[in-house]
C-alpha cells in the first residue's frame, strides 16, 4: 500500500495487486486480483474503495495531475466527487 496523498481532510492510498504466495492453490497471504484505490474522507468517517474502471479512470486523472501539478483545491474537489461513493466507515486507518 502507498500514500499518495494525504490533508486534514482526505487520505489516498494505492493497494497494489499481490502474485499468489506459497504453494500451489493456496497463497501465503491474502491476494488482491488487481490494483485498487482508498479514498477516506476523514470528515464523514468513511471510504471508498475504486477497482476495475473506476480505477482506471482514477489513474488517469493521477496521470492528468502528474502533466499539471493541481492546487490542493483542484486535488481536493476531485476527491469530493468521489465521496458520494463512500459507503463503508472506516474502522482502522
């Protein structure tokens, strides 16, 4: 997992998808089938987590920030958009 981004108010975090451990069938540990995004919106207490498309779209806009270094306010209100998905609460972080 690496921080990406981090204020008084959002967390950004990308989980990367882990090869199969020991043996044959049974991994070592847990495994992610593909990378993921975590975005914890630390004023509502809750996260969302972005796989599949929504993590590709995701990247794009990492890779679009990367071309135009954003203000925090741009950074910001992009992570906003995303917290109408955020349904889980964060329990441990």
């Amino acid at each position: 997992m690496n921080l990406l981004y981090e204020s008084e108010d959002f967390a950004v975090m990308h989980l990367l998808a882990n090869e199969a451990g020991e043996g044959e069938n049974k991994p070592a540990r847990p495994v992610l089938e593909r990378h993921g995004f975590e975005i914890v919106d630390k004023r509502s207490g809750k996260e969302v987590y972005l796989d599949g498309s929504w993590a590709e779209l995701f990247q794009q806009q990492l890779q679009a920030w990367q071309q135009h270094s954003p203000t925090q306010e741009e950074v910001e209100d992009t992570l906003e958009g995303y917290t109408g998905l955020a349904q889980q609460p964060v329990v441990v972080h």
